[in-house]
C-alpha cells in the first residue's frame, strides 16, 4: 500500500509517499504526478516515510526526474537508509537529487 501526500506551494508540488512503492502501487504515483506536474515549476519527494521501493517504482522517479529537468527540477529528501541503499545500488544516486537534511 502507499499513501501519497500532495501540496503545492509556489509553484514547487511537495509530495510525501508513505509504505511501499512497487508494480502495484507505481501506477497509483504514476498517474498522481502526471496530473500534478502539469502546474508544477519544482517537484520535491519526500521518502522519510517510504519503506521499500521496487524497479517499477524507480522507473516511476526516473521518468519523473526527466519530466522536472525541463523545468525547475526535483529533489528527494529524507531518504532512509534502505531506501539510499537500493539507489546505491542501482546507481541511482548519480541521476537523482538527493538531499538529507
């Protein structure tokens, strides 16, 4: 299951997700962001709360990232230490903005 929260502010969409983003929940973030994004100058994730990420849940931020690098961008935040380990692994951490705060 995964919970998105969205809030736009200025022109930047803060987005906290919330349980697992993986082949069946991916769609559900798909479809949110695509219908967000459209108003949205800057896209901030924020992961503190995501437990586990799959394949089709990074295809779901790479297509996001190339989307906002159009525009102003996108940042993740609060990524948690699993979650840091599997964009290690993936090589992920050289394409996405990632900041812990």
């Amino acid at each position: 299951m995964l919970k998105i929260e969205k809030a736009m502010d200025n022109g930047v969409l803060n987005t906290a997700l919330e349980g697992r983003l993986d082949t069946t929940t991916a769609p559900q973030l798909e479809g949110e962001l695509r219908e967000a994004l459209d108003g949205a100058d800057r896209l901030e994730l924020d992961l503190e709360k995501l437990e586990y990420i799959s394949s089709a849940g990074l295809r779901v931020l790479l297509s996001a990232q190339k989307l906002m690098a159009k525009k102003g961008g996108m940042t993740l935040r609060h990524v948690s230490e699993a979650i840091m380990e599997i964009f290690e692994v993936t090589g992920f951490v050289d394409i996405l903005n990632i900041v812990n705060d």
